[in-house]
C-alpha cells in the first residue's frame, strides 16, 4: 500500500497497488461493454446517416462508427472514463435539430417555414445503456475498495 499526497491541494491518497490495478482492470472491461452497447443502441436507429460524408469542411461519420472510449489516469488509478461520438448523437437523443428544440421537456417545432408532416422523436439511446450498467461498475469498484476506505479511516493525525 502506497500513500501520496499532493503539496498543493494537500490531499492524501491511499492506494493499494494490486487493488488499483484490479480497479483500471474492471473500469476498462466495463468502458467496453458500455461501448458496445452503445454501438448496438445506436444501430437500432433506422433514420439519419447511413455512411460518413463531409459537412462543413469535415467528415461527419455515422453514429455508430464514432463510438470511442478513453480513460484517463491520476497516481496511477483510472479517475475519468468517457464516450466519445459525433454531435448529432446529442440531437437524435434529445430529437431536437434544424427547426426543433427542447422546451420543458417537450419536442417544439420552431422553425417558421410550413409544418412537415413528420415530427422529430426523442430517441433515447445513450441513457440507458449507462444506467443499465452503471450498478455492476459500482458494486464492482466498492468490493476493491472496501479495505482501502476502512484502511483511509485509520488516518489521522493524533
């Protein structure tokens, strides 16, 4: 068990070198399930783009091509996991974009040209996937950690 502290902030932290590396180990499985889920949610959307094409000067790829995951590491401990995807997954998710957007939790038409017959649809499929998977990673990362806190507890100064 190592302790480090920051003279900055001055914050100690307690870590074990094999639970940490147990710990990145389940937080980079669980990254990737997310991911996959995400790619399978996404591919369940049957509008929008079919194919990656340039908008605006830049390649715009299909949702489910532009799924990545990255970590990001302090002391040697994952403390950051995040999706990454195109823009337009935000709007498919919320249904809002060109002429629509989100006003007290309702789709609202805006746009001032004549009213399609079509209406944009939340499609909800970020979510989901999240807080399906969310309680495995939790319950997972707090049997690791269980010794590190009650071991932290027993910190003090006297």
């Amino acid at each position: 068990m190592a302790i480090y502290t920051d003279s900055v902030g001055g914050v100690a932290q307690v870590s074990g070198n094999d639970d940490s590396k147990e710990q990145n180990a389940v937080v980079r499985k669980w990254i990737s399930m997310v991911q996959k889920r995400l790619k399978l949610n996404t591919s369940a959307l049957t509008h929008g783009k079919n194919q990656s094409r340039f908008h605006h000067g830049r390649l715009e790829r299909k949702l489910s091509d532009s799924l990545k995951s990255q970590t990001k590491q302090k002391y040697g401990v994952i403390d950051q996991a995040s999706i990454i995807f195109e823009r337009h997954g935000v709007f498919v998710h919320k249904g809002v974009g060109r002429g629509y957007k989100m006003v007290g939790g309702t789709v609202v038409r805006t746009a001032k040209s004549v009213i399609p017959l079509t209406t944009r649809v939340p499609r909800e499929w970020f979510n989901p996937a999240i807080d399906q998977l969310m309680p495995e990673l939790i319950e997972k990362l707090e049997q690791i950690n269980a010794d590190a806190v009650i071991n932290a507890t027993r910190l003090v100064i006297k």
